[in-house]
C-alpha cells in the first residue's frame, strides 16, 4: 500500500474553462495515437451515452484527425440517459440511435473491425434482477454474437474479484473471480458472454475490469467533497479505493485494443495506489475549508484492484492525485454541476 495523499497548498483551479471539460478528458495521449496508428476502422462504441462514452468518441476522433485520418467514430445508445446526440455530433461523432436488447436493431447495426462495449446496468439493480439479466447478461450475448468478427474490447468491473486486503496491494488478473452480491454476479455473466464467443468464434476480446475511475462530475472523490459541503459525515467502513482520472482511463481503454486476444484476456485498469478514505476525506476537506467528521472503523479489506500489468505496457497513468483532488474542489465550489449518481463504493453487500 503506497497511496498517501501529499500536501495540497495550492488554492483550487480547473484546468481548462468549465464548458470545455468533455474536450478537457477527451485529449488522446501519445499512447493512444500509436495504438489508433496501428489500427483500422471505422470504430462502434456501443452503450456511449453513460457517463464515459462520450470521452471515448472525443478521443477516438480527435486522435484519427491528427492522423489524417477519416475512419468513422459511431456512437450508438438509446441517448436517453446523460448524454444526447447533440453532444456527440458538435464533436463530429457519428450517431446512431439503438436499443441494444432488441435482436433485430442490434443486427442492422454497421460493421466494424473495433467494437468497445460500454453497455450496462448498475444503479437501481437491487430491487430489479430482470433488468440485471436483460442488460448484463442478455444483451452482451447478443453483441458478442453479432461482432463475432471484430476486435471487442468489452467494459467490466473490478467488482468482479473478492475483496482482498490493502496489504495485498489488490487483485491481480489472476485472481479469482468471485463475485459478491447480485450485480457483481451479472458483471461475470457478461464476461462470460465475451469469453463464449472468443472461444467459440476467435474474437479477439479484452475484458476491461475498471475500478473507479474519476472526473468533475462523478466518482469517489465528487462522492467524498460533496458529503464535506454538505456536513455530512464520512463512514470509513469501506476504508480503501483505487481511483483513475477519467482521461487516464479512456486512453488506457483505447490502448487495451492492442491487449485483446483468444481467448479473452481480463485486462485491469486503475490507478497505481491503494488509497484511504480518510487521507483522501482530509485532502478534500483541507481543499474545500470544511471540518471533516470520519467515523466507522475501517474494515480489513476492500475492492482492490493491481493495474501493474497494464502500466507496464501503457505507462503509468499521467494524472496525479493532487490534480484529482483541486480539480473536483474548484469544479464544486464553483457551481459545476454533477450527474447525481453516487457511486456506492462504501457498499459492502454487493447491492446496488
């Protein structure tokens, strides 16, 4: 475990005009051009209106512009959740409106060598298990049926490993899934969608299994700042994280392409550091000028990933925590506004 959090004297700054926060998380990185340099397109991005899609159409694009390249980037979704087409078109992103549970919507989507699959259901599962089986389990086999004959990189969660001691540093690739709670579980049935059809049909499929990856309007550390302004406690139960910043993340995500493979290749994408709650709670409240109130006691484990394998084929990723940290205060306490969907990281039960 090496995840302290340093001194933060700096006042609060973003780092680019708040209108401007999706281009912000949308510039590709060196790594990602060399990656897009070696692959064709055009590229599908399936289930883009949540909360990352869209950063991954602004990379995609902007990174085949400065290739001179005119490779299509489709976003497809039902474009009714966070995001709508507009966002997508003034970037010059193709859009293509589709509800990815039905068979014959799925089958008339175009071709395409890339598919990154971001479908999915988290929030509001609990009470929902059929939603679970259509969107998590379901819909995934239909896509990997459908793209059985492009390169998939297919978004999971880090949920799917057991939860390991801070101390282990977090699960590796190796690990053992094991799945705790109802969502958890779906996420390893759809897995095991993509594992099917990469057995079955040689797709090259990576399984992204992401673990909190961060931005101005969502994550574990919007979480966090908005319980100090609120002056509400912190509960240190769940007592370590791992974070990414989200550009971070969506380059990692676009680099993995290079990883996938047959059979399916689990690929975890994170930040270096297993991270307290309670140093990140007193950063933030410093940040913010607000007392802090932690309470609970922290539980011995947690879920916990190790991305090393991917940092040592990517790099590290570039962002430091400190920039995390004054980015999310100025963003909040300058009026920005947030998606409203809490994270739920200090749930221990699995449900969501």
């Amino acid at each position: 475990m090496n995840g302290a959090v340093p001194s933060l004297p700096s006042r609060p700054v973003l780092p680019c005009p708040p209108d401007e926060v999706d281009s912000f998380l949308g510039q590709p990185t060196p790594g990602v051009l060399a990656t897009l340099e070696r692959t064709p397109g055009p590229f599908l991005v399936l289930g883009a209106g949540g909360k990352i899609g869209l950063h991954v159409c602004i990379m995609l694009r902007r990174a085949l512009d400065s290739l001179g390249r005119q490779d299509a980037v489709v976003a497809v979704s039902r474009f009714r959740l966070l995001r709508d087409q507009s966002e997508f078109s003034r970037h010059r992103i193709s859009v293509h409106p589709c509800d990815l549970t039905e068979p014959a919507a799925v089958a008339a989507l175009p071709d395409a060598p890339v598919v990154f699959f971001l479908a999915g259901v988290k929030f509001g599962t609990a009470t929902a298990p059929n939603l679970l089986q259509q969107l998590n389990v379901e819909m995934p086999q239909l896509v990997a049926r459908r793209f059985r004959h492009s390169r998939i990189v297919a978004f999971s969660s880090g949920c799917v490993y057991p939860f390991v001691t801070p101390e282990s540093g977090g699960a590796t690739e190796e690990t053992p899934t094991s799945p705790v709670g109802d969502y958890a579980a779906s996420c390893v049935a759809r897995e095991e969608a993509f594992r099917t059809a990469s057995l079955e049909y040689g797709t090259p499929v990576a399984l992204l299994r992401l673990n909190y990856s961060v931005e101005f309007r969502y994550g574990i550390l919007v979480d966090l700042a908005q319980k100090l302004i609120a002056g509400e406690p912190i509960d240190l139960t769940t007592g370590y994280v791992n974070i990414i910043w989200q550009r971070d993340a969506v380059a990692h995500t676009i680099q993995t392409l290079e990883l996938a493979a047959h059979p399916a290749v689990p690929v975890n994408v994170t930040g270096p550091d297993v991270l307290r709650v309670a140093d990140l709670a007193r950063g933030l409240g410093e940040l913010l000028q607000r007392p802090v109130n932690l309470v609970g006691r922290e539980a011995p484990t947690a879920w916990l990933n190790n991305a090393s394998r991917s940092h040592q084929r990517f790099g590290p990723p570039p962002t430091p925590l400190p920039d995390m940290m004054r980015w999310t205060a100025a963003w909040l306490t300058q009026g920005g506004t947030t998606w409203g969907k809490p994270t739920g990281f200090q749930k221990r039960d699995g449900q969501f």
